[in-house]
C-alpha cells in the first residue's frame, strides 16, 4: 500500500528512501468492506484518506431524503469532508464504500505536523488542494452550465472506467439527474 502512495506523492515531488521512509510514519492503513463509512454526517471527520485500491462515494443527503453526490473517490483519490476535517465541525458529507477499500488515512495534526517537517509535502499538498480546487470549479461551471447529456458526455471523457463501476442509481445522483433520464443517455 505505501509502494501506491510513494509513487503518488512522486508524480509532484521527488523523494529519497529515507524522506519517504519519514512521511509513511504519519499514515495509517484502514480496511472497510462494501457499504462500510468512512465518515458519518454529523460525526467528527478525524481523517483525511488516500484510496489505495477501491472505490468511495462522498454525499449529503438533504433535508427531504434526496442523496446528492460530490464526489467519488477511486485509487489514487484524496477525500474526506474537508470543512469538518479542517475545522473541527462536525461532518455535513457521509462517505461510504461502493467497493471493498483499502485506504491510507492521515489526521490533520499528522498532516500538519509533516508538512512543517517535510517541505516538499508541503508543496505536495499545495499543488494536490491547486488540482482539486480547479477539479471543484470545473465540476461546478459544468452543473451550472450543461445539460444533462453534456454532464455525462463529461463523465464518461473524465473517468471513463467509472461508468463499469458505479450503480446507475449513483452516476445520475451525481449527475444531479433522475435514473430514468440517465437511461435515455446511456
């Protein structure tokens, strides 16, 4: 599992045995079967997880019961609910397992406490918060801009293996879309 995310953190920063050696001490390894949480709406959001093998849904269900998702987090994806885990609030998105996952977990104290001891994670995090937060706007502009057939025209260009993974139930509530208008698209 640490083989995955040294190769992940190499992709933005060079490392040496002995720096990645230092970094891998601040995660822990976490195993959750399918449906399993991760996080809990309403519940302390303690981590930050890097996804070494499987797939994971972040969502917030609204006030009439209808689930809409943020996002999904696939291998080499970072996730949590990040206003709770940066604030110490309690979480408003629930993540939960669509497959059997295998994760990397870091707290904010360890993840503050590496980047002050390691500054090209500090670099790592500013570039990987850069390419989520332009990820965000995109994702944003394309709700706010598109329709329906555009948005998952989107999708299947942006993760094309998705679409084999994830439920239609869960694609259109991504989407923010009925099942039965994704049916007409696919």
């Amino acid at each position: 599992m640490l083989t995955t995310l040294k190769q992940h953190i190499e992709q933005l920063v060079p490392l040496t045995d002995a720096e990645f050696a230092q970094i891998a001490s601040f995660f822990t390894e976490k195993k959750f079967k399918k449906h399993q949480f991760l996080i809990q709406e309403g519940e302390a959001a303690p981590y930050e997880f890097f996804v070494v093998k499987g797939l994971v849904k972040a969502y917030h269900t609204d006030t009439d019961g209808k689930t809409h998702i943020l996002q999904f987090g696939q291998e080499q994806w970072w996730i949590t609910d990040y206003q709770a885990f940066y604030s110490g609030a309690t979480a408003t998105l629930a993540i939960d397992c669509i497959e059997d996952t295998h994760v990397l977990c870091i707290t904010r104290a360890n993840r503050e406490l590496l980047c002050a001891n390691q500054r090209k994670m500090e670099q790592f995090y500013l570039k990987k918060s850069s390419f989520g937060y332009m990820a965000l706007q995109r994702r944003i502009l394309s709700l706010l801009t598109t329709n329906a057939k555009e948005r998952y025209e989107q999708l299947l260009l942006q993760y094309p293996g998705l679409i084999n993974r994830v439920p239609k139930t869960l694609i259109a509530a991504y989407l923010g879309l009925s099942r039965e208008t994704l049916s007409r698209l696919s």
